[in-house]
C-alpha cells in the first residue's frame, strides 16, 4: 500500500480559498486505469487527540492488509479548525482521489464540499460524526453518502448511567459538550440528557468545551465555582474528562467528583482504573475508519449505499478496562 500522511496546518494559506463558501469547480474524478490503485482520502478532525490518532493507525494497518488502494491521511489543527478541513477535501478532490472518508469537524459546513466531491464523481462516506441530514437532502446528496457510525445518544446514556449508579438520585451533575456544530455533540448530551432524567440526577449546567482539553479544564473550573456542590461531569469525550480531572485535583476535590466520559482513548485507562472516571464508551475509532474504507472500495467498483450503516460500541468500566 502507498501512503501519504498530512496534517493540515500549514496549509491555510496554500488552501483558503479553496474553503469559501462557493468553491472551487473541481475536475471530475477519472476511472482508473487497468491495475491502477485508487486513492482514497482519509480527512480527520484534530491528530492531537488519541482517538484519531488511533484512527489513523487502524486505517494504514487495514489498507496496508487490503494492498489495493493508495490512502491519503489527512487531519486538522485542532476540533474547530473548519476551514482546513473543507480544504482538505478540495485537495482530494482536485489530487483526483476516487474516494474521501470523512470525520467531520462541523456537520453543516462540510455538506457543500462534499457535494462539489460527489458531483466530481468521488465517492464519500462519512464515518464518526455524521452530516446534516436535512442539508444533505437539500443539496441532493442524502441517498449518496453514507454514514459508517456509532449511536452516540445511546453510548452516551450508556456511560451516564454508570455515573447514576456511582452519586445516587438528587446529585448535582454537570454536562461538557463537544462543537456546537457537531452532530455527535447534541447526541451525546442528548444521550447524557436520558441517563439524568432516568436517574433522578440534578443538572446544574452544560457547556460546551469543543473537545479540548484545555478548555475543559477551564470551563469546568468555572462551573465548579458557581457550583460547588457538583458531584459528578458528564464530558462528551475523553479528551475534556481530561481538562475536568485536572480542575478537580486542583481544587482539592480528587474522590469527590465523579466523571463519565467517552472514547476510550489509552490515557483515560488510568482514571477508569482508579475510580475516578466511572466510565467511558468505546466507538472503535480505528474499525469505523477500516470500514469507511470497505465502503468506498464498494462504491469505486460500482456498489451504491446510503443511509446510517451502524457499528459497534462498548461500555468501558473499571470491570473491563484495559
């Protein structure tokens, strides 16, 4: 397998353009030649966190097994840094690849230059967070991209609900919400939502801290003082548990405020070993890439799909962690 890694940070200035609202007119993709391997593209949100990276990985070992495709790797700054990665796309799609595998940063804003892929004649499949549904049917493309995902909302009242077993009915709770933008982050708080009210247990704020860890270290100390009754954070990913484990201990408060979280990145291990995360959900980030990618070989030999194809989650505890 030929590969190409990127991180699409330095490219704003080569790119921007390309991140506007109109576009650029992108050639059409070309049938590939006999014994050609077809480049697919693999556009992920930031390579600073683990769950991409492991993505990342589990993507080169499948397309290395397969030996039939070149895969292009592509990620962004940061959680929020759309415009690069509307640009990414344009890049597949003016490098001619036959196929784009993506992780959305925003579900709205990508719906445009995906659609300017599809009309190129690229085939897309969305993994992870999943498009607009209502912006995709408006631009023609909801029959056209499918999405290779988990269910957020469930995994996310999954792990809620073992921070209800942890405090008990009437405990005060806070939320840490991913991108406003990002279809998994209401579906998660939503899923967060279920696990309270069937619970019995106290919400006292939600914000958003876009997945950052840094932010959520800011962002939760803030809630902490406003409400220092708080027993227990619901954070949308691992990476904002993090930011929250690092404002409890500081403020004294270390075995008196219980976390539930999701990702199952490698350094929540620790906490969910110690207590002091509850729980967290895999979503197997490295096997929805390997499965975009069987996707879109489908799709280049001719294959059509659509609608939500659903992959494995699983509840991580102290039980069973690794």
């Amino acid at each position: 397998m030929n590969k190409k890694i990127v991180v699409v940070a330095g490219l704003a200035l080569a790119l921007t353009a390309c991140g506007k609202e109109g576009g650029t007119t992108a050639a059409p993709a070309t049938a590939a030649k006999p014994g050609e391997k077809p480049g697919v593209c693999l556009v992920m949100k930031s390579l600073a966190n683990e769950f991409f990276q492991q993505m990342q990985k589990g993507a080169e070992e499948h397309a290395a097994k397969r030996g039939d495709l070149t895969l292009s790797v592509v990620g962004i700054q940061n959680e929020t840094d759309i415009d690069n990665q509307v640009a990414a796309v344009e890049k597949c799609v003016t490098q001619q690849a036959k196929a784009v595998v993506i992780a959305p940063a925003d579900s709205r804003a990508l719906v445009a230059p995906i659609k300017r892929a599809v009309d190129a004649g690229v085939k897309v499949v969305n993994i992870d967070v999943q498009l607009d549904e209502g912006a995709m049917k408006a631009a023609g493309i909801g029959d056209k991209v499918p999405f290779v995902g988990p269910d957020n909302r469930e995994g996310a009242k999954q792990s809620g609900m073992e921070l209800v077993k942890a405090l008990g009915k009437d405990a005060e709770v806070v939320i840490l919400e991913g991108n406003p933008g990002a279809a998994n982050a209401a579906q998660r708080k939503a899923g967060f939502e279920d696990a309270i009210k069937a619970g019995g247990l106290k919400l006292v704020d939600s914000k958003t801290a876009h997945w950052e860890t840094d932010e959520a270290h800011t962002v939760f100390g803030n809630m902490l003082t406003g409400h220092p009754n708080i027993k227990g954070v619901l954070a949308g990913n691992d990476n904002m548990a993090l930011g929250a484990l690092k404002a409890i201990e500081e403020q004294g408060k270390k075995g008196q405020i219980k976390v539930a979280a999701f990702d199952n990145i490698p350094a929540i291990a620790q906490y969910v070993k110690d207590g002091s995360v509850v729980s967290t959900l895999d979503q197997y980030g490295a096997q929805q890439a390997s499965n975009g990618i069987d996707y879109a070989m489908k799709m280049i030999a001719g294959e059509n799909f659509s609608g939500w194809q659903k992959t494995e989650i699983k509840l991580i505890t102290k039980d069973n962690v690794g």
